[in-house]
C-alpha cells in the first residue's frame, strides 16, 4: 500500500452524495440525477470559489446546516464525493428529488 495516500475520519453517521458540477450562466439548481445516483448541480461560471458555493447552495436548497456537509473527496475537480452528517440517505434522496428542477 505504499504510495497511497488514506485519509482516516472520526467515525461520525451520515450520508455520502457524489457531485457533478457543470458550470453555467444563469440560475443555480439541481439539474439532474444521473443513471448511477451522482447530482449534477449547475452553479454559476463566475463562482470566485465553487467548493464554498456548492456548500452554501446546498445548505440553503436541502436546508441543511452548512457544518453538517464536507466535501471529502475531489476538491480540485467537477466530480465531488460529499459527507452530510447525521441524515439517513433516504432523507438526503428525498430532499434532492423534491429539489429537482
């Protein structure tokens, strides 16, 4: 295993979601959930720092303190894996889908 680097966490429940983000003009949304369960989420193309903006739009849209939701993988790319702590993940499907445009 030499060579590859873990990242160890503190053990606490929640839910994992992975991010696409696609930058464009016009309003931010929930765009789509693609085939293997990862949410394309447009955010704005003249975002100064898109990692804090994807965190404060989904804290906002999901109504999820922005505390309970870390970026954990992927923070120099589109594709994101995040952590929403203490929420079941059929509450996080749920309050995507209905979040859906």
């Amino acid at each position: 295993m030499i060579g590859r680097e873990f990242n160890f966490h503190d053990g606490k429940k929640g839910s994992a979601l992975a991010i696409r983000i696609t930058k464009r003009s016009g309003d931010q949304r929930i765009s789509n959930v693609m085939k293997d369960g990862t949410v394309v989420i447009n955010l704005a193309r003249e975002v100064e720092d898109p990692n804090q903006e994807l965190l404060r739009f989904l804290s906002k849209e999901l109504g999820i303190a922005q505390q309970r939701i870390a970026i954990i993988a992927g923070l120099e790319r589109n594709e994101k894996l995040l952590s929403i702590l203490d929420m079941e993940p059929e509450k996080v499907q749920e309050l995507v889908l209905n979040r859906l445009s």
